[in-house]
C-alpha cells in the first residue's frame, strides 16, 4: 500500500510538471514565431529629445510662435505613435490569445486519445492544455477591451465544456458496460456454488442409502 500511495503521488506530480512544461512551450513557440510589433521607442525618443531642445533654447514663456506651432507638432506625432502602438499591441494580444486558445483546444483533444490506456501522459497533457487556455484568456483580458475579448471568452468556454464532457461524462457508460461481464461472472459463480451445494446433498442421500446396507 506504500508502494502504491508513493507511486500514485509520483504520478500526479509527473503530470502536473508535464502540463507546466507543455505551456511553457506552447507559449515560448507562440512568442517567437508570433513576435509582437516592433515598438516606435526610438522615433519617440527623438521626437522628445526635439522638443527638449526647443525648450532648452527658450523659456516656456518665451518660446515664439514658430516654436510653439512645432513643439506642438511633435506632441500630436508623438500622440499618434503612442496611439498605433496600442493598436498594435491589442492586435497582436487578439491574435496572441486565439492562436493559444487554439493550439490548447488541440492538446486537449489529443488528452482524449487512449487516456485508458496512458492516464498519465492525458492527464499531463490535459493539465498542459487548461494552463494553455487560461493563458490565452488573459492575453485577450489584458490586451484587449472590445467585443474580440467576449468572442474569445465564450469560445474558451464552450471548448472546456465540450472537452470535459467528452473526458469525465461520456466515459461512464464505458465503464459501466466493462462493469457487466463483472456482473456476470458473480452471477455465474452464484450458480456454480449452488450446483455444488445440490451435488453435496446427492453425495449425502446417497451416503444415508448406503448407511443400512453397510451395518448389515
């Protein structure tokens, strides 16, 4: 009983180091073939670096008009660099999240494949595939603030239902129909020890016939 308890907890561990390892993949492939959008950082940092100057040269309350007209030019150019970085980064964290949402729904699949015959290997990979999903889900939750992010949620969702049906619903009437030739054996060996019981009671009879011959 030791021996199995041990074995048992060494089991779950294994899946549960498994599924971590598998997100951790799964996320490092995504970011690196899917790399986010290149940040406009160093054109910002010229743009204030510009108007850094033009403020050095003349005080705030001195600044002329050509200089306010382009101190002004650099803030909505430095403005809407800010503003398509943003999109940028939302794009890429939609696109992020349903790539992950995707690849964990695959993994979750392949947990059902044969997971009679190697549950610890499904177990593992269907740990990997939840982690996976609840990553993808708060890419899309960080990232992301329109209607995509609801999208996203509810296809999340009705994936993990659907899944866990299939692995903990559907799986008891297999159980139950292996369950029968159990139910019949116990009805056959009910059977038998009743034939052995009638077969004793002949053996009996017969003794107790033979009985008076013998004292004879």
């Amino acid at each position: 009983m030791v021996h199995a308890g041990r074995s048992n907890g060494l089991q779950t561990i294994f899946s549960f180091f498994l599924g971590l390892m598998l997100t951790a993949f799964l996320g490092v492939g995504v970011y690196t073939f899917h790399p986010p959008a290149k940040q406009p950082d160093l054109r910002i940092q010229e743009l204030d670096r510009r108007e850094q100057a033009i403020r050095i040269k003349s005080p705030q309350d001195d600044l002329s008009v050509a200089d306010r007209d382009e101190v002004q030019r650099i803030t909505e150019e430095r403005n809407k660099l800010y503003d398509e970085s943003q999109a940028r980064r939302e794009a890429w964290g939609r696109s992020t999240s349903i790539i992950l949402v995707a690849l964990a729904t695959m993994v979750m699949a392949v947990s059902l494949v044969r997971a009679d015959q190697l549950p610890v290997i499904s177990n593992g990979l269907l740990l990997g595939g939840v982690f996976t999903m609840v990553y993808g889900v708060g890419w899309i939750i960080a990232t992301d603030t329109s209607v995509a992010r609801f999208a996203v949620m509810t296809v999340a969702l009705a994936i993990t239902l659907g899944l866990g049906y299939m692995r903990f619903v559907r799986r008891r009437p297999v159980a139950t129909a292996h369950s029968e030739p159990g139910l019949a054996d116990g009805e056959g060996l009910g059977r038998i020890e009743q034939r052995l019981r009638h077969l004793e009671e002949r053996v009996n009879r017969a003794a107790d016939a033979l009985g008076p011959r013998d004292e004879r």
